[in-house]
C-alpha cells in the first residue's frame, strides 16, 4: 500500500507576485485551537479584523470585511453588486488584471467601455474624464497596482472626476493595501477589494473590501437580487456588522492570521512601512541597473511592491528561474499575458520586503547572469 510521507516543505524565500513571506507570528496565530464561527471569542476576534482593516484602508466605512475567498473573490464581489444587466462600466485595461475585471463584468450582464493604456503605464484623470464624456458609465474601475506589469496608478484626483460624472469609483487594491499609500476616504474611493497574500504577508485566503456610502446607496437603488449568493455583500454585511446572522462558516483560522498579520501592520505603522518598502525597491532597483539590467516601468509609475525586469536577449527565462529556486531557494516570477517570456516580476511585498531577500537575489541574480 503507499505510504504517505510527513509533509516538509522547504522556507522557500517568495519574492515573485504573492504570495509573500509570512512572518512566524502568522504562523503560529493559525494553530491556535479552533472556535466555532459563532463563539463569542471568535466574534470578538472578527470585529477586532474590521477595525485594523480600517486603519490600514484609511477609512470610517462601516462596510468593512474580510470576504473568505483570494483576491478574485473581492473583484467578484465588487462589481456583482454594483453591476446589473445594462448597466455600464468603464475600465481601465493596462494590464492582465484589468482584463480580468472585464471579463468578470460581462459576465454580470454589464456593458464594458475600456480605457485601454500601454502595459507598464497607467491613465491619468483627464483620460478618464474624456473616456466618460464619450461613454457614461455607473461605474469606473481602476487597478491601483497592476501585478501584471509593477505598474502604479496614481489616484489622487481620480474620484473628483468620476464623481462629476455621477458614476462610482472601484479600485483593485491587492497590489497595494499595506505596502504603498492608499487612502479610501481621503481620495474619495467609493469601493475597494484586496488580498491577503500580497503586502499584509498572511497566507492566501481572504479578501479584504470596503464600501463606501455611495455604494451602499447603489446596493440599495438595485433592482435585482445580486447574481451570485455567496458574494452579496448586503448578506454578508449581516454577519459581520452586528447582527452577526448566519451566512457561511467564516474560516476561522485564516481569519487568526489576518488579525495577526493587521496586528504586525499597526504595530510597524502604516507610514513605516510604507518607507520601508520604498527603500528597499530603491535598493533592488539600484542593484538590478548595476547588473545592467532594464526595468521596465518609468520609474514615475514604478512600483516598490512588484517589479519588472526585462529579461536579456539570450537568456534562459526558465533555466534562471529554476536555478535561482533550487540553487538559492528563492522564487521570482515569469511574465503574464503580453510579458510573458520577455519579463521577471519581483516581488517585495510584507514580510518579503526586507533588506538581506535584496542583497540575496542581488548576488545570485549577478552570479547565474555572469557570461
Ligand atoms: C492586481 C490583482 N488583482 C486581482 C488578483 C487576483 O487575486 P487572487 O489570485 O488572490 O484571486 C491579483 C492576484 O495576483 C492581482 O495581483
């Protein structure tokens, strides 16, 4: 009969586009005994999670929580219950994930208008003005950080004028939550979704949003039910805002990592870490130009979370790859959509963020690439 071995897996150094590094106090809130979903400590614990994850949203909005489900399952989310058929979205398309976010509001009967961009750069507000002028929408969805291309999306200025348009602001903030200023209420932001994974360095599993009165106000004015059950936030603002009605199991133990990973977050300060994250990208970017290596974003869009790197004529895409993760443990990732085969991504997200992972692929990178 086989025999199953215990489970050994190596600490692998993750800097590719999430998920990132997690710190060994995550770990250790994720064996803590189980509660029921129910149990008054578990409650406790859940609006202890909605209260960080306003800290580290910026934001007084009520309609604060962590959906079970990845990254997807927020952008799922979002635009079911802002979107019913007919209804019109604008998005932004500059990379792998705001082709995502089309692909997800046709499929909830929207009307999509793109405002598409080069990859690698992002849209300004006047375009977007323009864009609407053109095409009126409900909605308008940026990606604040495009993980496809380490691509950043400058916001401030962005709600004024979506707003002068009557239409409502969604951001996809995976990229971004906990690693680079992101502010939902002082930059007007109407409706937001994250991840777990990516800069709060918590295993993947959760997706953090956030609804802002305009959007409840959209909730409210619907017509139809929300499309998809299990992600209609109204239902899900029942068990967690303080009726605390039964909707689904929430997980419980992913659920004591977040609260961990948000607690590490408050505990560094939103702005600390911030810095931290810009100088350590400083360090990697540095590094990557002494290898004579060229990054592929201008540096005024230029993420510190995610970074792409054009890979050299004449090398080996998956044979440095590989090599860095069987001769140095360390994972970098390949290119998605039009990148792919022509860019690395390298992540310095959360935990992963630090200066020794740098200096590390630093010198592997300048070893495996020594011709
Ligand atoms: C910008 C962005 N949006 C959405 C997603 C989807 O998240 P997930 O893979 O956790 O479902 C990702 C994942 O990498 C992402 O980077």
């Amino acid at each position: 009969m086989k025999t199953y071995s215990d489970l050994n897996t190596p600490e692998r150094i993750l800097m590719g586009p999430g998920p990132s590094m997690v710190s060994s106090r995550v770990l250790r809130a994720m064996a803590h005994p189980l509660l029921g979903h129910l149990d008054p400590k578990f409650i406790e614990l859940m609006k202890e999670v909605q209260e960080l994850l306003r800290y580290t949203f910026q934001t007084q909005n009520e309609m604060t929580l962590p959906i079970s489900g990845t990254g997807s399952a927020g952008m799922e989310a979002t635009v079911a219950n802002l979107l019913e058929p007919g209804d019109s979205i604008l998005i932004v398309v500059n990379g792998y994930f705001g082709e995502r976010l089309c692909d997800m509001a046709g499929r909830y009967g929207a009307t999509v208008h793109r405002l598409n961009k080069d990859w690698g750069t992002a849209a300004t507000p006047e375009e977007v003005d323009a864009a609407l002028k053109a095409n009126p929408a409900k909605v308008v969805a940026v990606v604040h950080a495009e993980t496809s291309t380490g691509a950043m999306t400058p916001l401030e200025g962005m709600a004024e004028v979506v707003h002068k348009h009557g239409a409502l602001l969604l951001v996809d903030c995976v990229t971004s939550l906990g690693g680079i200023p992101l502010k939902i209420d002082d930059w007007g932001i109407d409706i937001a979704y994250s991840g777990t994974q990516k800069c709060l360095s918590c295993p993947p599993g959760l997706s953090p949003v956030t609804v802002g009165p305009r959007a409840r106000e959209a909730f409210h004015q619907r017509k139809t039910k929300v499309a998809n059950w299990y992600l209609d936030l109204t239902m899900l603002e029942a068990y967690w805002g303080d009726d605390r009605t039964y909707h689904h199991t929430a997980p419980i133990s992913m659920n004591f990592a977040l609260r961990e990973a948000l607690r590490l977050v408050h505990e560094e300060g939103l702005e600390a870490r911030q810095q931290r994250h810009r100088e350590n990208a400083q360090l990697l970017w540095d590094g990557l130009e002494e290898l004579d290596l060229r990054l592929i974003v201008p540096k005024e869009y230029r993420l510190p979370t995610l970074t792409t790197v054009a890979i050299p004529e004449g090398v080996n895409d998956m044979e440095i790859r590989k090599r860095l993760l069987d001769e140095y443990n360390i994972e970098i990732s390949g290119g998605l959509g039009i990148f792919k085969g022509k860019a690395w991504r390298i992540g310095l997200m959360g935990h992963t963020s630090r200066r020794e992972n740098v200096s590390l692929l630093l010198s592997a990178l300048s070893r495996l690439l020594a011709r």
